[in-house]
C-alpha cells in the first residue's frame, strides 16, 4: 500500500526530499530498525507512527545524524549523507529544522535569543536583522511579542512548543521534523498547534515529518503515514488506506476502541 497523500501526484512524480535505504540501527545486542526504507516527498506531511519504544525517534535521530547507524544510507536533498563534506552537511542542516519533543530549549536565554541560535550559528548578520528576523518568527508561530524576552521558565506549555518551532524555523527550512509536537498539549492546543503547522506549510512551502501518535492529528493534518513495526516500516499510505489495513496492531490502533472513541 503505497498513497500518493495529496492525490494530485504518483509516488514517482514527485521529488523526495529524504530518503532512506536499509538503515540499522541497534544499541549494545538489541537491534531497533532493521534495512528500513522510508520515503518523505516534497510538500506532503508524513506522519511516523508505531508503538512506544519501538524506534520513531531513533529513526529521526539517525537521520539528523544524532544516532549511529550500523548500515544503510540516508539521503536528504539527493546527496548521501555519509558521502557529503563537511561543508555540504552544514548546507543540508541549514535546509531542515528540528522540534525535539520537550522543546529543548536553552533555558538561559530568552525566547528571542533561542530563535537566534542557528542564527548565529550559521549566518553573518547585524544584530538589528538578528533581532527583526527572531521577532518574525516568533510572530509567525503565533506568540504574543512580549514572549521574545521571557525565559522558558516562564512560559507555559504551550508557548514552549511554539518557541521552540520559531527557533526551527530560523533559517527558513525546506524540511521540518516534529517529534511527538503536541504531547502534553490538551486537545484545544493540540488542535491549534496543527492549525499552526498545516498554515505554515502552506505559507512557507514545507515538507514535515512527523513523529507522533496523536490520531487526531493523523487524521486532520498528514497526508501520508508510515507505520514502524517489527522494526520496519510495517505499511504507508493515507488515512483512509489505515483503515483497511489488517495487521493486528494497525487495526488496533486505526480501529480500536480509542480510535472509535474520536468519531
């Protein structure tokens, strides 16, 4: 099973903006991923799903390059990975941004100063522009300007989440990854913080990955979905493809009880 998301394009249309081949991943004797292929195309939200403890963020880490890889490759805007140079690699990083599942943010430095971090990191700009650009994006995620100055002490839950998407935000990606973005969200910000992500997808031209196990998410905002098991990904296509799917936890999970419980 293999859909097309959006509809508009065949799976061999459309670029794919990562991809990845027989990638291992394991930790001391236990392997977690075992020869995984996954494809995530230009401009479509992939939701990543898959039981607890099962990989869906090793996986996303492996490809950040965050977690070693005992074999397979990765490629992410058509260059391998382990082939790039060093300058290539801070190209291709320039190009994703990252929303780790508790925010990650520094704790020391304000709102304003978090978004600036890749900023500094990888651009030559005033601090005037520095300034201007933070303030945008800390608009465009929908918080409040005063928030710019705030430590994330002071922010709640919430507002972390959107802190830390501008922070992703900063170099204006081409690739965004979200790793489980609204847990501990109650179901109002959940659905609010998906409104968020399909507008800027939209606006900015995205392409998200999306680790999650949030069903009204899957539901309202992906195009297409993954589902990792057995140490691979299990099956993919859209929502509706889910739904017919017979393998005992994707129908558990598609069709159980919890899921009805949504309708």
């Amino acid at each position: 099973m293999n859909g097309s998301g959006s509809g508009h394009q065949s799976a061999d249309d459309r670029e794919v903006l990562l991809r990845v081949r027989d990638v291992t991943v394991g930790f001391g004797n236990k392997l977690v991923l075992e020869n995984l292929n996954l494809d995530v195309y230009r401009g479509e939200v992939l939701g990543f799903v898959g039981a607890s403890g099962m990989g869906k963020s090793v996986l996303m880490r492996a490809v950040l390059g965050l977690t070693r890889r005992r074999s397979g490759t990765i490629e992410v805007f058509g260059q391998d990975f382990d082939e790039a140079t060093d300058s290539m690699r801070r190209e291709i990083e320039q190009r994703w941004g990252v929303l780790f599942q508790q925010g990650a943010l520094f704790s020391s430095l304000t709102v304003k100063q978090n978004v600036q971090v890749p900023m500094r990191e990888h651009l030559k700009l005033s601090p005037r522009l520095r300034d201007e650009l933070a303030l945008l994006k800390i608009e465009m995620v929908g918080l409040p300007l005063d928030a710019a100055d705030k430590l994330p002490s002071e922010l709640s839950g919430g507002m972390i989440k959107r802190a830390a998407l501008a922070r992703s935000l900063s170099l204006d990606p081409d690739l965004l990854f979200l790793d489980e973005p609204t847990s501990g969200l109650d179901p109002i910000g959940a659905a609010d913080f998906d409104d968020l992500i399909v507008k800027l997808k939209e606006t900015l031209g995205l392409t998200v990955y999306m680790v999650t196990h949030d069903l009204d998410s899957l539901h309202s905002i992906c195009d297409r979905i993954a589902v990792l098991g057995e140490r691979k990904v299990l099956v993919e296509g859209t929502i509706e493809d889910m739904m017919q799917v017979e393998h005992p936890w994707v129908k558990s999970y598609f069709r159980g009880a919890r899921a009805l419980n949504r309708v």
